[in-house]
C-alpha cells in the first residue's frame, strides 16, 4: 500500500467511472485499475463493484476510501508545515466562498491580498456553503469564507465583518420615494428570494419573519443577478447585500436602493478553516487582509448619501 494506490481509490470515489479517474489522476485506465485490483489483493477485501455502466464502491471500500482522504490530507498538512516553515508568506492556498458573496467580495480584498502576500497562490472555489464546508472536511480546502452561523465543532470561525442589507425596488414602486425606512414599513410586502440553498434565502426569510413581510410566490432566483434583472423589469423588490451594490458591480437606473434605518438587516461573514490545519497561523493574517475593508463597502448608511429617491432633485 502506497500514497499513489490511495490517491487512485479516492479519485475513483469521487469520479465514480474509471477512465474519469484515471484521467482526473493522469495515468491510463489499465494502470488504475491494476493498481486498485493489487490493493484490494493486499487487503483481502473487495473495494469496487465493477458494472458495465459505472463503478460502485463497496461498504467497506466506502470507508477505506474515506479513511485515505483523511491520510492523503494528513500528508498534506505536513507538506504544508515544511513549505511554510521556509517561506511562510508563500505556498498555496485552496479558498471556498459562496455565490453570493464571492463576485462583490473578490475584487476588493484579491489585489490587497497579492499586494500584502505577493508570492501566495490563492485557489478560488465558488460553491453553495454545504459544498463548501464538506470540501473543507474533507481537506480539499484550506478555508472558507461563509456567513455565521456555522454550526461544526471541528472548524475554527475568525470573524470578518458584518455586512447591512439594502432594500432593491423598482424606480416605480411607491418606495423608491423613500431615502429610507424601517423594518417594519416592509409589513405586508412580498419580497423575491433565492432557490434553496442559498444561504442567502435564509437570511433574508428570516428578515422577512422580523418585519412581517412573505416571501413572493411562484419565484425563485438562481442567483443574486437574477434578482437583480427582475426587479430592474419590475417584477418585485427584494433584499440585496450592500457589497453587491457597490463598484465595480455597475448601478441601474432602474433599481431604487434603500439603506434601513435604526439597527438594519445583515450578515456576518467569518473565514473558517479545520481546527487541526497546518495553515492555520498564516489563515490568521489572511483573515486579517480581508477583514480590512473600507466601512463604506459593509455599511448601507455610510454610502447612503449618494442615493437619491424618486423625484428627489438632480444636478
């Protein structure tokens, strides 16, 4: 038994068909599978069900599999300790963020993150959370960046910032008249939301709950643009996150954005990593880069002033 023949069965777990694993492994078909054969050999036991149409692994080879995830990220995390004990600033950095968060986030803390750690890798994956936070048990991620709350005792949370909702309507709605409103004047509106698993959706259900308002029927997003383009043709109003609202994403003329008054709708963002990762002073400093973003980008009423309601006077 070597590292190689446990990479191959956790490739052919994950890609459930030979030829894609051996592709996804860069080897030929015929060595895969020889390889697999002469470990099943060496343990006795039968790993993969072999069918004409796609490979099932046995129970045991479930979790033999499972168990090489666990050693090859083992190994890993030593590589990892021997790479950042030479050059702590460089490396590679394998980072999960969500859909919603990631397209508004990235383009200003990326350019902050090369310019304080410029011989740093850094490996985007954009995933729904649950992908995410199953990519990092299975140490396929280094961190993530993810809205609280997350409920997993073997990650470690290091809170980032906490970011205000704003309220998207159309220039017709009769609340584009105002510059903004509390939560409750959202009582009995209907708002367009996200598909499940979103976890965005259920924040703003849970925003919903607070100030009485309902979710619209017979809608679903898939994504946070799809709002957006909807209520920019007047289908509804919905709730938008304040990064996803500033440059370099371009306004709308169509779209009114309303900040809340007093204590407003928002999430809290964190960068969470394994507790047990080798990574983990370094993840410190890196949660420290993008934790350093201007107020104005997390903060609907710091940005406010430059949003004008309908039929408020223009230069």
């Amino acid at each position: 038994m070597n590292l190689r023949d446990l990479r191959y069965l956790v490739s052919l777990a994950e890609h459930r068909h030979f030829g894609r694993a051996a592709e996804a492994s860069f080897v030929s078909q015929p060595t895969l599978s020889t390889q697999i054969r002469k470990l099943e050999e060496e343990l006795g036991v039968a790993l993969v069900e072999r069918t004409p149409r796609k490979v099932l692994l046995t129970e045991v080879g479930r979790e033999i599999a499972q168990r090489a995830r666990e050693v090859l990220n083992e190994v890993e995390q030593i590589r990892a300790i021997a790479r950042r004990t030479l050059d702590p600033e460089s490396g590679t950095v394998r980072l999960g963020i969500f859909p919603t968060l990631g397209p508004y986030l990235l383009p200003h803390v990326v350019p902050r993150i090369r310019e304080r750690f410029p011989r740093l890798e850094l490996l985007l994956t954009e995933e729904k959370t649950e992908v995410v936070l199953r990519l990092l048990r299975e140490g396929r991620l280094d961190a993530g960046i993810l809205a609280l709350p997350i409920h997993d005792e073997q990650l470690h949370q290091e809170f980032l910032f906490e970011e205000d909702f704003v309220l998207a309507v159309p220039q017709t709605h009769p609340l584009a008249t105002h510059a903004s409103l509390k939560l409750d004047e959202l009582a009995d509106q209907n708002l367009l939301l996200l598909e499940d698993g979103h976890c965005l959706r259920d924040q703003a259900l849970e925003v919903c709950h607070l100030a009485g308002a309902s979710e619209r029927s017979g809608f679903r997003a898939t994504s946070l643009e799809t709002l957006r383009q909807m209520v920019a043709a007047g289908v509804g109003i919905t709730l938008l996150p304040n990064l996803a609202v500033q440059p370099p994403i371009a306004p709308s003329a169509d779209i009114h954005l309303v900040p809340f008054r007093g204590d407003p709708p928002s999430r809290r963002i964190a960068m969470v990593w394994r507790k047990s990762s080798a990574l983990a002073v370094f993840l410190k400093r890196l949660a420290t880069v993008v934790r350093a973003l201007p107020r104005e980008l997390l903060d609907a009423r710091a940005s406010a002033p430059a949003r004008k309601p309908r039929g408020a006077a223009r230069n």
